[in-house]
C-alpha cells in the first residue's frame, strides 16, 4: 500500500519540523507545486538532508534516504507516529 494524500503529509512534516525546532535544529519545509512536500535540514557536515514520509502498511515512515534508493535499510526510516521520531533523525541523519 503506497497511497498518497498530500495534506497528510504535510501534517507530519510539520509535526517533525516543530519538533526539530525544540532539539535546536532548524528546518525548511518545501511545498513544490507539483509532488511530495520535503523537510530540508542541514547535516552537522552542512549537507542538506531531505526527510520526506511515505505511507507503509502499518502507517506513516519518515525516510531520509535518496529517492532512488528502493531498499530500506535500518537507520534511514523511522515511523512517523514514534514519539521519538525527531530525537531518531537528528541521531542517525543530522549529527
């Protein structure tokens, strides 16, 4: 199940955003005109890092891998609903 629903998506990368911004880390949420809404964040090495969420199964999946990466590998995802998600990605993708 790959369903999308944009305004879906914007919700939790708003959520994630707002709680980024309590870890310190500022963020910059990209609406393009056409395609999936992105939360841009810089590396601690001042690469960009594009969080995206992605709908699965079981719910929602923030991923931070490149969008041609079809394999999931452990640390590259972590579900959206984990109140934990914020503090995951700034350990394992912006650090």
């Amino acid at each position: 199940m790959n369903t999308r629903d944009p305004q879906e998506e914007f919700v939790h990368l708003v959520r994630l955003g707002w709680d980024l911004r309590k870890l310190g880390v500022g963020a910059s949420l990209v609406l393009p005109r056409a395609g999936q809404p992105i939360l841009e964040v810089m590396s601690g090495s001042q690469t960009r890092v594009r969080i995206t969420v992605v709908r699965r199964d079981r719910g929602w999946v923030f991923v931070w891998r490149p969008w041609w990466a079809r394999v999931w590998r452990p640390g590259e995802a972590v579900w959206a609903e984990a109140d934990n998600a914020a503090d995951v990605i700034v350990s394992a993708a912006i650090a």
